[in-house]
C-alpha cells in the first residue's frame, strides 16, 4: 500500500528561533499527520528557505489537501501576523535534465526532482529532493510562536476566497520589497484586491446599452468609437474601484476607516500615474 506525501516549500522574510536545530515537528489542528518543520540548508535562524513535510496519507488527493490548507493557513498567518511568507505557486526553483534523471534512477529506484516552491506530492521513499538555497539573516519567530500563528490562521483557511488569497499574497510579498515606495503600493493593491466591484442597476445598465447603440450613428473615426469610447461605457456596468473600496472598508470598518484609506488612495494614483510623491533620484 503507497504512503504519501505532502512537502510546502516556502520563504519568509522572517526567521525561526529554534535552538539551533535544523528541523523540528509541528503539530497543527486540521493536519492530519504531524509536520516536519526544516531549513533547506543550514539551521532554522539562518535559513532563507524552509520545507514542510507530512507523511502517512492513504492517497494523492489527501496529501494534496492537507498540503494546500497548510499552505493557505501560512499565507494568512504571513498577513496577520507580519510574518512575510512566499508560498509559492507550485513551480520549480531547481531542475534536472533527462541524463542526470535516469542516472540517479537506475542506480537508486528513485526519481530525482528539484525543490518546489508551493505545495509537492510524492510517494514516501521513493523520491530525492535537490535543493539550493542562501542564507540571510532576519527577525526570530520561536517555534511555539510560529506554531500558534498557523493554528491561529487555520480557523480561516475553509472560507478562504481567491480575492482573499490574493490580498494575503500580496500582504506576504511586501515584506520582501525594501523599497518603501514600492511596499506602498503593494499594500493598496492588497486592500484593493478584496473589493469586487458589484454590477450596477438594471436600469443603469439599460441606459448604456442605448448610449452603445447610438454610438455608431456619430460622426467619428471607428476605432475611437469601438475601442475607445465603447469600453470606458462597458466599464460603467460595474461601480468603481473607489465606490467599491468605500462600500466594503465602510461595511467592514467605519466610515472614517474608508476616507482615511481614500488619502492613501489617492496618493498611491498620483504616484503611479503622474510621478508625484516619488523621491528624487541622482
């Protein structure tokens, strides 16, 4: 009968204080088997990269799930917390050619494969992970810390939507960013991304269905007409980024709370847009 596995390769912006060991074992609500918590290379204060990995599930398909909660309950904890933890999108960040492969498996009976970054499913034994890594030195999360982040975040991680994932990513990703300028826009776009703009009145929307139709009884060149001005009015079917930033932060928060991050809104469009805010370069 196979045994399978589960392994999240990620980074942090942060590290792990943990003895000086290079791995310990996690146990978080919901996984269902423990999880060996290690450095790629070298000890869990210095490591830049670090791997999870949970053994003793019965088929594919319950590795893959485990594995992807865990993955979500780090993303919010990177958010919640400040953490900054890169998940990954399940790509390679190390691989072999065809040669090198089919060596390593005539003389082992394993199959040779980089590390992934995000979530990998394989059966126990039967696989040799090759990782590459540089450490850096950053802030510590002891072990039971980092621990009750990820349990914390757990309780989230079943309604977790795309656009939350998203906001979460992007949260994440900013602790990786030195330019403060650039982490600024980041984080709006972070806030923005929880904001799905709801379709607008039926009569609204009737009405420029007629102003569309009309369009091609005006004098003008085609392109304009087509390109131009029939997509800022397709546009209008849906309410803006700013009316649906004010509706959720104001639902979610205070009115205050949303005319406050209108300021930051606005100074993050004329940053982007016109250049100004920026500072001076040599």
């Amino acid at each position: 009968m196979s045994v399978w596995c589960f392994r999240l390769g990620f980074r942090m912006a942060t590290a792990v204080s943990a003895g000086g060991q290079n791995a310990v074992q996690l146990r978080i609500g919901s996984i269902a088997h423990p999880i060996a918590l290690e450095a790629e290379i070298g000890k869990l204060e210095e490591a830049d990269w670090f791997a999870c990995t949970s053994c003793g599930y019965a088929s594919e398909n319950e590795a893959r799930g485990n594995g992807e909660l865990l993955r979500n309950a780090f993303i919010l904890a990177g958010a919640i917390k400040r953490l900054g933890v890169d998940a990954g999108f399940g790509r390679y960040t190390v691989r072999f050619g065809e040669l090198i492969s089919d060596a390593h498996r005539e003389s082992t009976a394993r199959e040779l494969r980089g590390s992934i970054h995000g979530v990998d499913v394989f059966e126990k034994d039967k696989v040799t992970l090759a990782v590459a890594s540089r450490p850096r030195l950053r802030a510590l999360n002891s072990i039971e810390a980092l621990q009750k982040s990820i349990q914390d975040a757990m309780s989230f991680c079943a309604g977790l939507s795309a656009r939350q994932e998203i906001c979460a990513s992007l949260i994440n990703d900013s602790f990786f960013v030195a330019n403060q300028d650039v982490r600024f826009v980041m984080l709006v776009c972070a806030v923005e991304a929880l904001c799905d703009q709801r379709v607008v009145s039926d009569s609204y929307r009737s009405l420029i269905d007629l102003v569309l139709k009309c369009l091609s009884k005006l004098e003008g060149p085609e392109a304009e007409k087509k390109e131009l001005l029939s997509k800022v009015l397709s546009n209008q079917k849906r309410e803006s980024i700013g009316e649906a930033y004010r509706s959720k932060i104001t639902s979610l928060l205070s009115h205050d709370k949303a005319k406050k991050f209108g300021e930051l809104y606005t100074l993050r469009s004329k940053y982007l847009h016109d250049g100004k805010g920026r500072p001076s370069r040599c």
